[in-house]
C-alpha cells in the first residue's frame, strides 16, 4: 500500500495492479537509461553552464515521468476496456 504505480485506474483489481507495476518497471528502467545518458552528455558537454545543465536535468525528468503516467495509463486503458476510470 506503500509505494507502486498508485492510480485509480491501476488499483481497480489486482489484476491491473500487477500490471501496472510491471508495465511502469518496464518504463522505469527506459526512463534510467534516458536520464544516464542525459546526464553523461550534459556532464561532457555543459561542464561550464551549470544553470543550463540544470534546466535541462528537469526537463529530462519531468518529460521522463510524463511519459512514464502516459503510456502506463493509455495501456491500462487498453487492456482494461470494460472498466471504469
């Protein structure tokens, strides 16, 4: 009850519980490979422009969990038709 992918819609039943949380691991590890190298080219790159390298940081990672809300809740929607959100 802790922690998890923690929506209405992915805690209507177990079943699409279970497929949440595998679906946002999934997700998750794309997002980690995305933001290593994010921040391996903005290391490398960006050493003198803190502040740019920064702003790009959050950017990164608020479009990173963009991404990881959308696609998990467009296929919970697409597996789980008949429920309701």
């Amino acid at each position: 009850m802790l922690y998890g992918y923690r929506t209405n819609r992915s805690m209507k039943s177990q079943e699409a519980w279970d497929f949440a949380q595998k679906s946002a691991a999934i997700r998750s590890i794309e997002i980690g490979l995305f933001l290593l190298i994010i921040g391996i080219l903005g290391h490398f790159w960006l050493r003198q422009q803190q502040v740019l390298a920064t702003a790009l940081s959050l950017f990164a990672l608020l479009a990173a969990i963009l991404y990881l809300v959308i696609h998990v809740e467009n296929a919970l929607k697409k597996k789980f038709k008949k429920q309701k959100p």
